[in-house]
C-alpha cells in the first residue's frame, strides 16, 4: 500500500538530516561566503556549479539547472524511487510517520520525480534592422505616462502607422530579436476585436525576459532584480530611475523563466499587478524560495486601483511600496 505525506511530513524529512553533511559523504565540498559547492554529480560538470545552501537545506546547479531539498537529493543522487528515497532516509532518522491523505506536495515530488522533458524551441531570428520599417517618432501616449523618450530610444519603441499600435522588438539574453510586441493604440480596441497586445510572430514558449539583455549588468551591480509582469513596467520603473528590471510578459512564470532569475544570483523583488493575490504571489514564489530571498510588493494602503500596478501611480506612490515591500524568506 503507497504511503501518503502531507507537507508538514514532508517538511520533516527534509528537515531531518543535515543536506551538507549528508552530500559530503559522496562529494567533496568547498565552502565559499557560507556555502557550500561541489562539482555537479549530475551532469558533465568542470566549474563546480552544485551550490548547497545549509539555511534552507536546498541545492541547485547553476549549470544543469538541478534543485530541490533533502530528498530530491537522495533521491536523484541514488536513483532511488521515491518511497525509497523516504525509507532511506527515515532509517537514518528517528522519525516514524504515519500513513496520511495525499497532499498537494507529494503529488508535486511525483510528479518532479520523473525526469525532466523541456521542449527545445528553434527560432529562426529576426534581422536586426527589422525595426527601421516602423516608424521614429515620439510615443505621445507612454511620454505622458512618464516614459523617458531616452527609455523609449533604449528599448527602440516605435510607431507602426499601419495599424496604430507602439512597437518595440523582443529580445533574448544575447540580444538575439524573437519577436516584435505591439499595443494597439485604439480606445476601443475591445469592440473592434483587437488584442490590447500581441506578438507579430510565434514565440512558442515565454522562455525570455523582457529587459534582461539590456539590463542585466544594472542587476548584477543592484545585487537584485525587480519583476513586473508588462514590458511597459521595465521602461516606467527606468524612467523613475531603477535600472535593475525585468517583465515576464505574462501572469504566469515559466520554468525558464525561473531558471533565467536564479542564473542572476541575485535577490529577486516580484512587483505584480494589484489583481494578483497574495496565494498566486507565494504560488509564484515558491520554486525560488530555496535558493535565493524574495520580497513582494502588495498595496496593503489600498494605493492603487484595482487593475494598477504599483508604478501606475507615479514615483511617490511606487517608492511608498517599495519602501514597504514584504520579504516572504
């Protein structure tokens, strides 16, 4: 009969042993500003990318991208089915678990226990002169917003007549251009069965963040990376001054995506719409919470409007939240 665990249980377990001093009886361990590294057992590793965290007793591979706790670790490191990988380590341990209704976390270790398919998308890029069609001109709409025209130059934002819309390119890491974005200029854009924003090619997956190739030295320097969800947002925030964002371009952050911030190694500060509640940010949240602090913006002052975002308002009410962001851990 398979055992079922809830999240405490599970807590428990990977809580019970000490992740480093369990890994370096198969590793060797450098210790390096509080943690630990190893070269990656798995994967070709040459640059000991396998980082242990003895805070959080998490683990996570800056080259094959590999995380997770306590038993992810056993479990992977042996090859271990995942009841083995519990029995083994309650043999090591003085717990005694009893047998449970199956929990939301057990059934997400399931599911994470078979390895991992990513789809390779191939893209074939955009010419890198592929803006100069549309036109340069100033972006009355986003300038009385409070967009630079400097920012707007930056992030080469411009004007297509053909169909009244703001366009500007996106790009990935390197600066390759996936895609062109655009954001119909129309007031009733609804009625007329127009998209308030579309891509103008396929992307095939969100595997990209908006604002990273062209800011990702700021990060680095800031020690942080501030996360809206619109492209809008990464231009507002550097017209106010903060050099260190990015944008998911959507509600929902993608495995790669998650993988792209942790890469930064660096605090991530998660800045969402008013729309998204409190559950969705921690949702958002959790698969970074082992590797690095992160901290969230949430209008407890009532400040924003319902769909707002916390730049909408302007700089004062934006520093007020970001002042009084809450750290999650």
């Amino acid at each position: 009969m398979k055992v079922k665990y809830t999240s405490e249980q599970l807590d428990q377990i990977n809580n019970s042993i000490s992740l480093v001093e369990y890994a370096s009886k198969y590793l060797n361990l450098e210790e390096r500003n509080g943690e630990h590294w190893a070269v990656c057992c798995f994967h070709d590793d040459k640059d000991a990318s396998l980082s242990f965290n003895t805070e959080k007793n998490a683990f996570y591979c800056f080259g094959c991208h590999t995380k997770g706790y306590l038993i992810d670790f056993v479990r992977r490191y042996h090859k271990f089915s995942f009841p083995q990988t519990i029995e083994h380590i309650l043999s090591l341990t003085n717990l005694h678990l009893e047998e449970v209704m199956q929990s939301e976390t057990y059934e997400f270790l399931k599911k994470t226990s078979r390895k991992e398919k990513e789809k390779v998308i191939k893209r074939d890029y955009l010419s890198k002169n592929v803006m100069n069609q549309y036109t340069k001109e100033p972006i009355v709409e986003w300038l009385t917003e409070g967009i630079s025209q400097s920012v707007l130059e930056k992030y080469d934002v411009r004007y297509d007549k053909t169909v009244n819309a703001i366009v500007f390119p996106v790009k990935d890491i390197t600066g390759n251009i996936i895609a062109i974005k655009s954001r119909t200029l129309y007031p009733n854009h609804k009625d007329m069965g127009i998209a308030k924003y579309r891509y103008y090619q396929k992307i095939g997956t969100t595997d990209f963040l908006f604002g990273l190739y062209q800011n990702r030295k700021n990060i680095e320097l800031a020690g942080d990376v501030i996360v809206v969800e619109a492209e809008k947002g990464v231009m507002m925030l550097e017209s106010f001054g903060y050099t260190n964002a990015v944008a998911i371009s959507t509600k929902v952050m993608t495995t790669a995506q998650i993988k792209l911030l942790l890469g930064l190694k660096c605090k991530i500060i998660l800045a969402l719409d008013k729309d998204v509640a409190r559950d969705e940010i921690y949702k958002i949240a959790s698969p970074l919470l082992p590797f690095t602090k992160v901290s969230y913006l949430y209008d407890t002052e009532n400040l924003l409007s319902k769909k707002d975002s916390p730049y909408d308002q302007g700089l004062e009410i934006w520093e007020r939240m970001y002042k009084n962001k809450i750290k999650i851990r």
